[in-house]
C-alpha cells in the first residue's frame, strides 16, 4: 500500500471518527497540544525513570513512551467527549477542529515513527502538503477550537432566570 494512502486514512480517520461520534473535536485538538507539552516535558523523565527499571532501555521504548504520551489524552478526550456534540450545526462545525485535530496528530506522531517508516512518510506528497501547511494547521486549528468552546458556554443568566 502507497505511503500516501496511509498518510491520507491517518488523516481521514479520526476526523470521520470525531465527527460521527459527536466527540467535542476541539478538546481533542487541544488535548494533542497538551500531548506535544507531555512529549517535550515529561518524556526525558520518563525514559530516565523507565532506565532505572529496567538494564537497557531502547529507542523502541522511548518512541512508545513518547507515542503514548501524545495520543493518551487525546484519545481519553475523545472517550470523555463522545455524544456531547449536539444540534446540527455544531456537528457540522465539529468537522473544522477535527480535521485540525488528525493533521496536528499526524504532523506529531509521523517525526516520533522508526526511521525507515518516518523517512517513507516524509518522502510522500501528502507529507510535504501537510507539512507546508502546519503553521495554517495549528493557528487555524486553535482559534477555531477556542471559538467552538466558547460557543458552547452556557449562559448562566438565562439559566437562572428560568428556574424563578
């Protein structure tokens, strides 16, 4: 199967997920934010903690540490969140901070891959459009998530107005 194509379902994937489970798509591109902090911050600590643990820690072991690190909370987001997207419209503006959240996920994880496999990956067309695109995929992907989270605010003013 072409490199590309598996680009392409990594992509396609979670953002069809998200949408069709009505899981809150911007939490989830927030939360693979917070798994690239996790990455940065936590994972040097974590193989060093993982070393005492065991005679020889690999890189096998650190990418895996690294990858949950990463995927974790995104992927309790997504557990968290499911059915919690209501009204047509918001399903229909969930796809926008989705499709952010697969191409920030994969812009993470593909670096973070075994290097025959990153190299393949890299090598693709679909990789280099992506790859080109990532500051628009970040800064794009944040303020819509910002907007869709406090779209969904509740008015607490109403809310009490009601119950008197």
């Amino acid at each position: 199967m072409s490199h590309n194509i598996i680009l392409i379902i990594a992509l396609a994937l979670p953002a069809l997920l998200f949408v069709f489970l009505r899981a809150n798509a911007a939490m989830v591109f927030l939360s693979v934010c917070l798994g690239a902090v996790l990455v940065d911050h936590v994972a040097p600590e974590a193989n060093t903690m993982l070393g005492l643990f065991t005679p020889k820690p690999n890189a096998l072991s650190q990418m895996t540490i690294e990858l949950v690190l990463l995927l974790a909370p995104a992927i309790v987001t997504t557990i968290v969140t499911v059915l919690s997207v209501h009204g047509n419209l918001r399903v229909v503006l969930n796809i926008v901070p989705a499709a952010a959240a697969s191409m920030l996920a994969v812009l993470l994880v593909v670096p973070l891959l075994p290097f025959s496999l990153m190299h393949s990956l890299e090598s693709q067309t679909a990789w280099r459009l992506l790859w080109n695109s990532e500051a628009l995929v970040i800064g794009a992907g944040a303020l819509v998530s910002l907007f869709f989270l406090w779209t969904q605010r509740r008015n607490f003013r109403q809310h009490d107005k009601r119950r008197h």
